[in-house]
C-alpha cells in the first residue's frame, strides 16, 4: 500500500529517543536482495508512483500483496511496471507488466484470512536475476516446533526488505526516498495465515511502512539460505509497532502461485 492509496500499508515501530530515520524504518540502503522489486504505477494527475514492492519469483512472475494487485486488475498497457533497480523510478529499468492477477479468494474484509496475495505477469522474462526462493509448506510450523522461532524475550529475526516509507524522529513524520532498503525484524507470533513481527526501534528491531506491502519477508537458514516465508501486508498507522505478514508457506499461497507458473510454462 502506498502513500495516496486507501487500504493498509505495513509496519511499524516503536522510538523513544532521537535516531536519524535510515528507512525501510530504521534499516539501511540494500544492494544484496536484487530480485526484490517496486510496484511502479502511473496514477492518474501524478505520474508514475511507486505503489508496493515485491519479489521476483519466477522470470516471469512477481509477487506481492492482493490489496496491491486487487486495485489494478484490468490495467491498460503502461499502466503498471516492475522495477528491480535499486531506485524504483529508474525509467530507464522499467519492466512492463503483462497481467496483474489477484488471488481469486482475496476479500478485505472480517476473516481470518483474506488471501492477501497477488502477481504481476511480465511481458519478457527477467534474465541475470535468480528468482527468490519459495518454502516448502507448513516451514514456519516447523520452525515453531524445533523452537527456533525463540522462547520468552529471545526472538528470532526476520529479514524484510522495500522501497517504503521512512521515519523522522520525533515526531512519526514519514518520507519516501523510493529507494530498496532492508531491516531486521523480531518475531512475536504466528497465525494461521499470518506472521507477527516486531519493529519497535528501542529493542533494536527495525520494519515497514507505506510503500513496502506485497515486500518479501526472510527466514534465514543456517547456511546463510534466504527463504521467502512471508508478504508484507499491513501494520500501524504511524509503522512504529509491529507488521502482519501474509504467510507464503501455506497452501493458500503455494497452490496459488503454482496455478499462475503453471499457466506460464
């Protein structure tokens, strides 16, 4: 979700003393994760915006949050882009998109899961970029259950990473430099369709913010493996608190995105 769309955005965090805001929120410009990219829109009286982020998962399929496609579905030609440049309005690595798909179960609304996940279709596969990689279903289950997810105040952490809103601090001003930048998140639960983390700034734990739905959240392996376990959904007004994450390990989002790859190959 981004800065003039109406729905939700992502994240949060909590500050309490001054620190220079160094956005995704409280994180640091990425150059490592190039198959994370922007939702680039050209909205009507404003020109192109960038609008949500996401992953590459496939040449020719990104993926990102359903209320990020859901708005778009049935664009005209030069309407919608991918752009996998560090900089999101970089028109000359604009990428044209060849259909926005939603999630055909997608519904905002009093659920306990709105299937909050969509696609941008590529015109022309991506070449030189390794697609990012998906889990296996029921990964954050497992994880739970060897424990690795942490006990009491000892949290694992989550990679997230987007072209969204930064913070000044105090008070919660947001700016957007439009740039991929990358942070640390701390997990507190998990759901059946979501994923919980932290981003309160004063235990050291950094998030999103408007512009970074639909951005991929990692789990890190033991090898140094980055598996992409989680959507950016939605959070806090003011992205000082905590995000929700729509789960990519379930078989909501699996057998969605294997339908759409399917269609392709």
């Amino acid at each position: 979700m981004n800065r003039l769309s109406i729905p939700v955005a992502l994240a949060l965090l909590f500050a309490v003393a001054e620190v220079p805001a160094l956005a995704i929120t409280w994180g640091e410009l990425d150059t490592a994760h190039t198959s994370v990219g922007a939702m680039v829109v050209d909205w009507p009286g404003y020109g192109l915006l960038q609008y949500c982020s996401g992953t590459l998962i496939h040449p020719r399929v990104f993926l990102t949050a359903g209320h990020c496609t859901n708005a778009w579905e049935g664009a005209g030609p030069g309407t919608v882009w991918v752009n996998l440049d560090q900089y999101a309005l970089n028109e000359a690595t604009l990428l044209p998109v060849e259909q926005v798909i939603t999630h055909p179960d997608y519904y905002w609304g009093p659920t306990s899961n709105v299937h909050e996940v969509g696609v941008l279709i590529l015109a022309q596969p991506v070449e030189g970029i390794a697609p990012a990689r998906l889990p296996e279903e029921g990964l954050l289950d497992g994880l739970r259950e060897q424990g690795l997810l942490g006990h009491g105040s000892d949290k694992a952490k989550f990679t997230v990473v987007g072209y969204g809103g930064s913070l000044n601090w105090p008070p919660p001003e947001r700016y957007y430099d439009d740039l991929r930048q990358v942070a640390q998140s701390e997990f507190r639960a998990l759901l059946k369709a979501q994923l919980f983390l932290s981003q309160n700034q004063a235990a050291g734990d950094a998030g999103t913010c408007y512009g970074d739905s639909g951005g991929p959240v990692f789990w890190t392996e033991e090898d140094g493996t980055e598996i992409l376990v989680g959507i950016t959904s939605w959070g806090d007004a003011s992205c000082v608190a905590a995000g929700f994450n729509y789960r990519a390990d379930i078989p909501e989002t699996l057998t969605f995105i294997q339908s759409v790859v399917d269609s392709l190959d």
